[in-house]
C-alpha cells in the first residue's frame, strides 16, 4: 500500500496511518489476484516457494493446485512445490488472491481475527 502512495498511484491519506487503510480502494474491490509465469527448472529436483513480507492475507497456488494461505507480513511461508511443477518447457503460473480486506478492530478498538477460508 505504502508503495502505491509513494508511487503517486494512491493519492489519498497515507494508508499506514490510523484507519486510513479501510479507505485504500484495493480493499473495496473484492478478490484481487497477483498472477506471473516462470519457465520450469530441472525437475528431479526439489523445490520451495518462498513467501515473504505478504502484507495481506491471501490464497496461494501454483498451476492451479492450492498450496496454502497466508496471514501475516512478519511470518514465512514455505510451500513444496516440487510435485506441482510442469515438464520443463512449459511456462508454470503463480497466482496469489487476496480476499476483500477485513479490518482487525471492531468497532469498540477490539481485535476480531477471523480465519481465513479457502475459496
């Protein structure tokens, strides 16, 4: 978010400041998705996708099989991706969709996580 602002292509209230991230228009948008193409590596290999720093939660997969979720920017996230790989040649596609954004206060400044739900 804050790199959107930065960049000028969020022109509102710094979105890290109080609840100015309720007003950030992504959140209101509904389900977004990151998506890129990387060519396969050697195969008889293992592999791990890394995630780190992913601000919002979100649903991860990779050639549309379901690796997992996250939910923190200060956690990592693993994913063995060596069986979901395709034959070197073809182009594997990641995708990452977050969620309409939920706000962690309530109303009353009270923390209400809610888990997060596969789609």
């Amino acid at each position: 978010m804050s790199s959107l602002a930065l960049g000028g292509l969020y022109p509102g209230p710094d979105p890290l400041y109080g609840m100015n991230s309720k007003a950030f228009p992504i959140y209101n948008q509904g389900l977004w998705t990151f998506s890129t193409t990387f060519p396969s590596p050697v195969i008889n290999t293992s592999y791990m996708l890394v995630i780190e720093g992913c601000k919002m939660a979100s649903f991860v997969s990779l050639n549309n099989h379901s690796l997992g979720n996250t939910s923190s920017q200060f956690l990592r996230y693993v994913f063995d991706v060596s069986s979901v790989l395709v034959s070197q040649g073809t182009l594997n596609t990641l995708e990452i969709t977050f969620p309409p954004y939920q706000h962690p206060l309530n109303s009353e400044n009270r923390w209400m996580v809610r888990p997060l739900l596969p789609l």
